[in-house]
C-alpha cells in the first residue's frame, strides 16, 4: 500500500494563478480531510469528506474548493491563489478517528 | 474554532532526559491521538487513546487519556536524538462516519546529544 499520496511536493504560484493539489489514497477509506499548516498554527482543518459525493468546510475553507467523486481521490482547488495561501498542505484520510498524513505540498504564492 | 491547549510550546533537553508533554481542553473528546512530525514530513500517528483513564505505551513513549475526558498527556522517557520534532495531541468528539479532529498547537522538541 502506498497509503495518502500527494502531489506536488513543492508548488510556486503567482497572486490570481489557479491550481488544483492532488490527493490519493489506497486504504478504502472513507474518510479524507484537508489541512493547512503554518508556524504556530498548528494544523486547521480545510474540507473534508465523509464518502464519495459528500464534502463539507472545516475551519478555513475561504479560497478553496474541493470535489469527492472516487473514495480514493480528493483534490483541492484554489481558484485565485492569494499571499495568505502560502503554506504547507496535508491531506489526510481515516479508518476509526484514526487519520494518516501525505507527506504535504508546500505552497508559495507571490 | 474548538481549541486545544497544548504545552510547553518547546523543550530543549539533554539526552537520556525524561519528557512530559500535555493537552488540555474545555470540551469533552471521545478520543485522544498523539502524533510526531519532524522536518519536511507529515504528522505520524504514535497513539490512540480511546477509553478515559486508559494509558497506553509504545516502546518508550507512554501516553494516558485523562479521566475529565478534557486532558492527555504524552511521556517520553529516555529520550534520544531521534525523538527530535513536533508533537501535536488530537481530539476527535463523535464518532460514525465524522472523523473531525481538532489539534493542538504542537511541542518542539529538540533534544541534544
């Protein structure tokens, strides 16, 4: 299994550019999240998806757009990338409350 | 947004020293998960606690879901160059198909040999 997958690693945008941050997983679950990291903020929750077809905001979705149309697949959007956009990017997905990280896509936008 | 209280913010210690670790909350949690991540990685699941007053070990690390329900702590004994990173406890409040975690903030642990 290669587990929560994510790409890119590494990603620079210009203000207003678009891009979608890749996410997969190969454990069958059902659920996956969306996290944003920055110094001293620890993780904040983006979206996230109970299933196939079901998403829902968590704590910062301004900015972001996300699909679930696979149990496998759950791609972020952001449609005008933004300063404030600069961070680390986890995906996570979860069997029983117990969520596994991708290795995260480090985000600059100038 | 729910907020955890985790602390200290940082350690800086020798090795072979004892660390202690904590998260306190407001709230209730169904679940306390204790995670590391050190540089250019994600975080790494070290333990789950499920049941209050349960404490569980993993090698050199021990971890108890506090009584309240509102509180975990995470001991590291012994502690080892390798044991270098960021800690963050998590909470998870229902349970069926919602698996909404609320994080702490995280401990920097540096640690020199």
């Amino acid at each position: 299994n290669a587990g929560v997958t994510q790409t890119p690693k590494f990603q620079v945008l210009k203000t207003g550019q678009s891009m979608t941050l890749q996410c997969a997983q190969d454990m069958n679950h059902e659920y996956m999240s969306w996290y944003r990291q920055d110094p001293g903020m620890g993780l904040r929750l983006i979206h996230y998806s109970v299933g196939a077809g079901i998403t829902d905001q968590g704590e910062v979705p301004n900015g972001y757009n996300v699909s679930r149309s696979t149990t496998e697949d759950f791609p972020l959007r952001l449609l005008s990338a933004a300063p404030s956009q600069t961070s680390v990017y986890f995906c996570a997905s979860s069997f029983a409350g117990e969520q596994f990280f991708g290795p995260g896509t480090r985000l600059t936008v100038l | 947004g729910q907020q955890l209280n985790q602390s200290p913010q940082s350690m800086f210690i020798q090795e072979g020293e004892d660390v202690s670790m904590n998260c306190t909350s407001s709230s209730i949690f169904n679940t306390w998960l204790w995670y590391k991540q050190e540089p250019g990685e994600g975080p790494v699941l070290l333990i789950a606690l499920y049941k209050a007053g349960e404490l569980t070990s993993n090698g050199r690390l021990t971890a108890q879901f506090g009584i309240t329900r509102k509180d975990s702590f995470l001991n590291i004994s012994a502690s080892i160059p390798s044991d270098v990173g960021i800690y963050f406890c998590a909470g998870l409040k229902s349970g069926g198909s919602n698996y909404k975690l609320t994080f702490g903030k995280g401990t920097l642990l540096t640690v020199n040999p």
